[in-house]
C-alpha cells in the first residue's frame, strides 16, 4: 500500500471542494472550448475557469524566470501553477508545450486524480491490460483507468455502459462533464453508500431535469457535504466542460491544505530572508538554508501575479522547491507572520548570555536572541544592543515558530517615563495601577513606588481606599507612580425601601427613616422579570438599590426582593373581570391564579394594551405568556411570535428551546418548519444552530412554532436613500446593491447609539444592518475614520484624519489588520505613512484597512471638467489617466498640505482612492 493511500480520503475531499466549491463559478469555462485533442504519453492533465485573482503583490523583475512550456507565456493568468506543478513532475507537456486551454477527457481527469493522490507508483504499465471494444481507453491511460476501476473510484458497469451509449466517442477521449466528476470524487472519497440513499430526491438545483438518473444521488451527496454549490445559488451544469490550465490552478491551491510530500519541496517558516539566502524552520525545528539566483520563482499566497523578493515576508509559512541547496520556487503560502508582541519595560541586558530580561506587569519575563537580531528606535533607527536602556519602554517580536524562541526584532517605544497626568482609575492591584488617562484618551498600567502619597477626600489613604472610577491626579517618576490625589469619587449605592418616584426625586426609607435623591437626567431601572422597566414599574413593596454618581444623581434603580416567574405558552383557563383575577395553566397542565392591576404591563402584538381593551380578549384556551411576583401580575402577553436564544434543538422529539429576553425559557414543539434566512434562498432546519438568535412564527392555535426566522447581522455600505417611500439601497461588501423597502417597526440608531430617522442617513455611510429571517429589522451607522498613520503600538494606532485631528486608537480584543491583500492581527503590518480605514465589523470587532496607492506621475489639471489628468503607461494604454475631483480631495508633499497649482508636469505622485473618491493626491 502506498504511504499516500491513508490520507487519500482527505486528499480527494480537498481537490474535489476546490474544484466545485472553489474559485468562485467553478466548472465554467473563460478561455472558451478548445477542442478535444488527444493527449500522448505522460501528459494527462486538464483543469477549468481561474479564480478571481488576488491583487499582484508587487511588480516582479522584467525579465523573470517563466514556466517550461512554450504556450504559457510570461503573465498567464495560471502560470504560477502550472510552473509549480510542473517542478512537481505533476505535469510534464507533450514537447514542451503545455495546451493550457484544452478540454479535459475522461481518462484524463483518471490520470490527474492518480498522479495528485501519489498513487501513480501503483499504475502497472506493463501488464496486458484489456477492455471491452467499446470501451476504448487511450494506451498511456490504460493503467491508470484499471487503477481506477480496482480502487473503486470508477464503477466498472456504469462506465462500460456509458461507453456503449455513445460509441461514436471513445470513453477515454470523451470530454468529462461536471456531474461524471462529481460521482468520481464522491466515491473516491467513500460515500457511495450515502449516494445510493439519496438517489430518489431531487437536486437542489432548477436545472436537475438535466442530471443524469444515474448522477442524482451522487449530486445530492455532494450538496449534504458542502462539496458542491453549483454555477450559481440555483443552477449545477452538469454538463460543464473543465480546462487544462484551471485545474493546474484549483490542484495548486488545494496543495496549501494537506501535506502533499512531493519530491525536493519543504513547508515551513521563513527564519531569514536575504538577497541572495532563504532560511527555512521546518515543523521538526530543524532549518534549511537555500540560496536565491534571479531565475527563482517567487511567488505569494494573495497573488498570482509573480512577486518581487521585498514582497516576500519572513516569518512566514512558505514552501521551497529545491534542487542541489538552490530554491527553484518560492511561495509565501501565509500571511500572518509567526510572532508574539512583548511589551514591557527593560530590565537587564545580558550580552554574554545573548539574553533581555523584560518587566512584564509584575512578571519578569527572560528574551533569548542572535545575531540576526534587529533593533530600532521610536524613530526606526537601527540600534545595537548595547544602546537599550534599563526602564526603557520596548515592544519585542519573538518567533513562535522555533522550539525554543528567538526574539526577532526590538522596537524601543520610550524612554523612563516622568509627567503628571489626571485620569480614572481602572484598576488597582498589588504594587500597580490602571489609569485611563484623560488626555490620552488611552488605558495604562503603571507601577508604584512604596512609598506612594494617597489622598481621598482630603484625608490620606492607601491603594486600597482607591476604587474603579475614581477621578484622580497623579504624578509618575521614572515609570513609577509616586503621588495620586482623588478628585471625585466614583460611584456608590445606598440600599432602602421604596416609597415614590417624580421626575426630579426618588424618595425611600432606610430604617424607617425618609430619605430623597436627585435623579440623573437618564435613570436605569432594572427589575428581574421586566424587559426595559421604568420609574412607574416600581411599587411600595419594592426593596432597592440606588446608584449615585459623583454629583450625587441617581443613575440607576435595581430592585433586589422581587421574584418574578414567567409562564410562557400558557393556556387561560378563566378571568373574572369583576376581581381582576387571571386563571391560566402551563404547558405541564399546573394552574397558576394571578390578580391584574393597572400596573400590569400588557402587550399585544408589539403594541401596549390597557385592561379595559384587554379584557375581551381574555377568552379560555387562549394562550399567553404572564409574568407575576408573588400573586400579582407584573406583565402579560398576547403571543404569536417569540425572539431569543435557541438554547436547544431536538430534532429527534421535534422540539426546540429558547431563552427570552428577560431571563425565561420555552420549550416548544416544532415540526418540519419554514427557515429564513438572509442570503440563503433555501433556507432548511440544518442552518439552524444552538446559541444563535432566531424569531419564531407560532401557528393560529399559537401552539407550535410554524416558522424560524434567523437574526443575521450584515455590514453594508448606504448607497441611497428614499425617505419618502420609505426605502434604502444597500451595497454589500461583495459590492451587490439592492433596495429594501423599510417597515414602520424598523429602527435606527446613531453611532452612539442614539435613535436615528431614516432621512439621517446617507449615501457612503457604512452600517450594520439586522434581518431577522429576509426582513430589515435594524439600521445602525457604524463610525468610520480615516487618516494617516502616524505610530502603530501593540494594540493602539496613532493616526492623523483628514481634518488634522491626531488621535490614539485602541484596538481592542480580536482586531484585525488587511493590507495588500493580507489579513493579520498584528500591528506589524502597518508603519507610519499609511494610509487606513478603522471601523468596527459586524461582531464588534476593530478591522483596519490599508488603502493601497497608485503610483503616477501628474500631466495636468482640467479645471473646467474639476479633473486631474496622469500621464498613461505605454505599456496599459488602457490605464486610467483621469481622476475626478472632489471637494474633499487633498494635495500633500510630506506632511504638509499643497496646492495642485504647484504640480508641474511629470511630478511624481501617489494616488489614494477611497469609496470611489479621490481621497488624496500625494507628491513624492
């Protein structure tokens, strides 16, 4: 058995995703049908349509190496992977041709499959292989296909009679369709017993009229495990032909996710990068060096486009193809670099032992280096070891990628810190504390001295008095705090019994005694059992808790004696209107006797209800959900429809359950329901997960949830809005517009939270858009800025927007950094001088964008059209040369703004668009 065959499920699953799911419309042709030549001798490969390709990491030299092949030109949308895998000897030519847009045939996808999977050492040449007549199989193939049929990836009697259907083709040399690959893959991959249970449905797509009898258990196997999406959301092709340069292209892509051991290739870490050498840290931490010549092929993951050898970046995940210690090829195969950020304060340096230690927090933490180690000042100048100060401030880069780590660069951030500064405290601990700094506008940890002056309240303290949210003046010498006054105390509570409520005082009694607050101008009330309460929800029986700012305001209300139960789905069994008293039973049949009053909170329907115009609707087998503290009813809803969390699903008992907004939980039967959900036309329960939010519909008798309505929140960008009629076009990122008409329970809110009118937004704005099921529920703007970095820190940006406000960013948990294509969460990524979006995505999260620029140099200005004219390359005469301007559009030389009258002709300059605008001109 080959050493290949235990991985070969895993292997086939992968080509076959990437071939059908992959590459965006996958199977369909770009460089149109070339005909079915014949195939010679070692030369069996095809393939299909490329994908989407990913922006050019940079220009690479003129005259760079290209593949063997003398019809796969410099610039081949496929010629990375073709070069790749023909240094793989998985493709070989036909006399140094490679016939990149040729059809692929049956025994040539046989061929493809065999020699990918590692299994051509098991292809038996010599043997007198025989087939039936009609079933003609070209000689070169003859091994493969037997190898095939033995291997049970083909099934000898539906090939032997798709050969006789159609003899006027032989089976080999016959075109393979999209349907035939899709059974080869699904029983490669052995799933032929789920292909035989599935054959009695339809496809899931509109043209399954056209898919063979035999075909459609293997489509619908391969819909169930998400191998196959079709040409498009609705349409499979199942007769779609494939080319021989796309499938080098998607084989090449699908090496990156399984470890393919190909003969002189190596995965691992770039370690170190030189003009001339490239280190490489394999996963047994062993390293490789190899040297570089200018007919290596360098390329990145991001890119098809060759890469220039600045483009390439160390630390990363990258394969080598080698040969006699020189690198053939070189791909950069990830983009995060494999680096942790330390930052902390230095301890000691300890050239003889190549050793830093770092003040941590409270921790000393030990960095071990080499002579690779690089070092810079806050100003990026190179620094030699012996230059690092003890205290100061420095942000060290160490690998994560060796088994005992070497710090790869040292970035000093500051020296000793001395200042006086005034902020809120955060946090205090033993020997330190956390100060969010008022100036700044940023959080910091800060040692203190043992003999630090507490003040509070004009009497003396200690670290222990402090508490989070006090305002305090401090002072720091040499990084250590050494004096902190309080100048207002954070918040407090007082606890009493609650007596009444206008809108300027909340009085109370504690002891007996009466006592009176001032109310804050926006007061939180919370009473477990009743979403978003109010002052009027409070009564005389409740026990509370109030919290008091600085200025001794009331800022919020808890009540801390109530216990409110919640029956949900329950049955009215009777209502005397004379007493007001409620009779209900829950789902388990237990009754339940509440008395309605007038503070009783009613809702029907969304819309809140008096008691009066409630009463007749409390009819017996009606249901309701009642939440009561004690034998009074607190709210009481009309339901047919409920939104939380699905806590459960189960499936086998048809009943799922979901955790409401105020804490209670329901259960109820659910069977065979409609699924909605955002993007997704067909929708079906297998989209439903636990912990998601979800809306359901209940059926008239309001007794079983009839429909599940998924909560999908979606960034977009406004492109127009019709506030008359009540509806707003929406971009997606994918850059898709559609209208969606706006419902009068829609709502929306202001980057800070404040309710919004849907004429108060506007085109280019980005928001957060909620749909519960396929209807808009939510509009919310999202803060956008955009501006010139000026400093990058661990997880903080300085950077200056185009107002010339300078502002300190944190970043928070989880953000991340897209620039040139990549995707990292590391500060690293970005230096001083680029230029960058930063908004918050739709889980919260920070994503800073760099907005790449165009190199041009300036012709002239059209002041009449408001346009600016660049001079066209010679090369891409179809180039544009012309850029509206806009109002906003700035001209800069350093950091300095200009007017585009001092622009001379042939004026080096940098173009910045942004969201279809001239952002910025800059002259180099």
């Amino acid at each position: 058995m080959s050493q290949h065959s235990s991985w070969k499920k895993i292997l086939v699953t992968t080509l076959i995703c990437t071939l059908i799911t992959g590459a965006g419309t996958a199977f369909a042709e770009t460089d149109g049908p070339a005909g079915a030549n014949a195939e010679t001798a070692k030369d069996a490969n095809a393939a299909t349509a490329p994908a989407s390709a990913a922006p050019a990491a940079s220009a690479a030299a003129a005259n760079r190496p290209s593949t063997p092949f003398s019809d796969v030109r410099n610039g081949h949308w496929a010629e990375k992977h073709i070069a790749k895998l023909a240094l793989q000897e998985i493709v070989r030519g036909n006399e140094g041709k490679f016939k990149p847009a040729d059809s692929v045939t049956r025994q040539d996808a046989v061929i493809m499959a065999i020699r990918f999977m590692g299994l051509e050492q098991e292809v038996d040449e010599s043997a007198g292989i025989i087939f039936p007549d009609a079933f003609e199989v070209g000689n070169y193939a003859k091994g493969y296909v037997a190898l095939a049929l033995q291997k049970k990836l083909l099934d000898q009697t539906d090939e032997y009679a798709l050969a006789e259907a159609a003899p006027e083709v032989s089976w080999g040399t016959a075109r393979a369709s999209r349907e035939w690959v899709t059974k080869l893959i699904v029983r490669a991959i052995g799933q032929k017993e789920l292909a035989d249970k599935m054959s009695g449905g339809q496809a899931a797509f509109s043209d399954n009229a056209q898919i063979g009898d035999s075909y459609e258990g293997y489509v619908n196997a391969a819909v169930s495990l998400g191998l196959i999406k079709g040409v498009s959301g609705e349409k499979f092709d199942p007769k779609g032909l494939i080319n021989r340069a796309s499938l080098a292209t998607l084989l090449s892509r699908a090496e990156s996710q399984v470890p393919v051991a190909y003969k002189g290739q190596t995965a691992g870490v770039i370690a170190s990068l030189t003009d001339s050498s490239l280190t490489l840290v394999g996963k047994d931490g062993k390293s490789a060096t190899y040297s570089l010549a200018a007919d290596t092929l360098l390329y990145r993951f991001d890119s098809e486009q060759a890469a220039s050898l600045a483009t390439i970046q160390p630390y990363t995940d990258a394969i080598v193809i080698s040969a006699n210690g020189k690198a053939l090829y070189v791909e950069q195969s990830g983009g995060a670099p494999k680096v942790e950020t330390i930052s902390g304060t230095v301890a000691s340096v300890m050239p003889a032992e190549r050793k830093i230690w770092l003040r941590v927090g409270s921790e000393f933490v030990s960095v071990n280096y080499d002579d690779s180690l690089r070092l810079q000042d806050g100003e990026s100048k190179p620094l030699a070891v012996a230059d690092l100060k003890e205290s100061s401030t420095v942000e060290v880069d160490r690998d994560t990628f060796r088994s005992s780590p070497l710090a790869v660069n040292v970035r000093v951030k500051g020296a000793p810190v001395n200042k006086t500064g005034q902020g809120t405290v955060v946090g205090v601990a033993a020997g330190s504390i956390t100060i969010a700094d008022a100036a700044a506008g940023t959080s910091a940890t800060w040692r203190v001295a043992a003999a630090v002056a507490v003040a509070k309240q004009g009497r003396p303290a200690t670290l222990g008095d402090l508490a989070a949210g006090d305002t305090v003046v401090y002072e720091i010498a040499n990084d250590l705090v050494t004096k902190i006054t309080v100048s207002q105390a954070a918040a407090q509570t007082v606890s009493g019994q609650f007596v009444s409520a206008d809108s300027k005082l909340i009085a109370y009694t504690v002891g007996g005694k009466a006592e009176a607050e001032f109310l804050a101008p926006a007061v939180q009330v919370t009473i477990n059992g009743i979403p978003d309460a109010t002052l009027a929800d409070l009564t005389a029986q409740d026990t509370i808790e109030l919290t008091l700012n600085g200025q001794s305001e009331v800022t919020a209300v808890k009540v801390t004696n109530r216990n409110v139960l919640t029956v949900n789905n329950a049955s009215i069994t009777s209502y005397v209107a004379a007493s007001k008293i409620l009779t209900v039973t829950d789902m388990s049949g237990t009754p339940v006797a509440v008395k309605l009053t007038d503070k009783t909170r009613i809702d029907f329907n969304g819309a809140a209800v008096s008691l009066d115009a409630a009463a007749p609707l409390l009819a017996n087998n009606r249901k309701i959900s009642v939440s009561y503290s004690g034998s009074t009813a607190v709210s009481l809803k009309f339901v047919y429809k409920y939104s939380g969390t699905l806590m459960s699903l189960n499936t086998a008992a048809n009943q799922l359950t979901l955790k409401l907004a105020d804490g209670s939980t329901l259960a109820l039967p659910v069977q065979t329901p409609a699924v909605e959900l955002y993007g997704k036309s067909a929708a079906t329960m297998a989209d439903v997960q636990t912990g998601q939010t979800v809306t359901l519909l209940l059926d008239t008798n309001q007794e079983k949830a009839v429909a599940i309505q998924m909560h999908k929140v979606v960034q977009m960008t406004v492109a127009s809005v019709d506030a008359a009629g009540k509806k707003i076009n929406l971009t997606t990122g994918e850059g898709v517009t559609s209208p969606w008409t706006v419902g009068s329970d829609a709502t929306f809110t202001g980057d800070s939270g404040e309710a919004l009118s849907l004429s108060q937004l506007s085109a280019g704005q980005t928001v957060n858009v909620t749909f519960v099921g396929r209807q808009l529920t939510d509009v919310k703007r999202v803060p956008v800025t955009v501006g010139k970095v000026v400093s990058v820190g661990a997880d903080t940006i300085t950077l200056t927007d185009y107002s010339g406000k300078s502002t300190e960013l944190a970043l928070g948990a989880g953000f991340r950094i897209v620039k040139n294509g990549t995707t990292a969460a590391a500060t690293s990524s970005l230096a001083a001088g680029d230029r960058i979006e930063i908004r918050k995505d739709e889980r919260d999260k920070t994503l800073v964008t760099a907005i790449a620029g165009l190199s041009k140099k300036f012709w002239k200005q059209d002041a009449a059209a408001n346009e600016l004219y660049v001079i066209r390359s010679s090369a891409n005469m179809t180039d544009s040369y012309r850029f509206k301007l806009a109002p906003e559009t700035v001209f800069t030389s350093g950091d300095a703004r200009i007017a585009i009258s001092s622009l001379r002709q042939g004026d080096p300059i940098v173009l910045y668009t942004y969201q279809g605008m001239l952002l910025e001109v800059v002259k180099s």
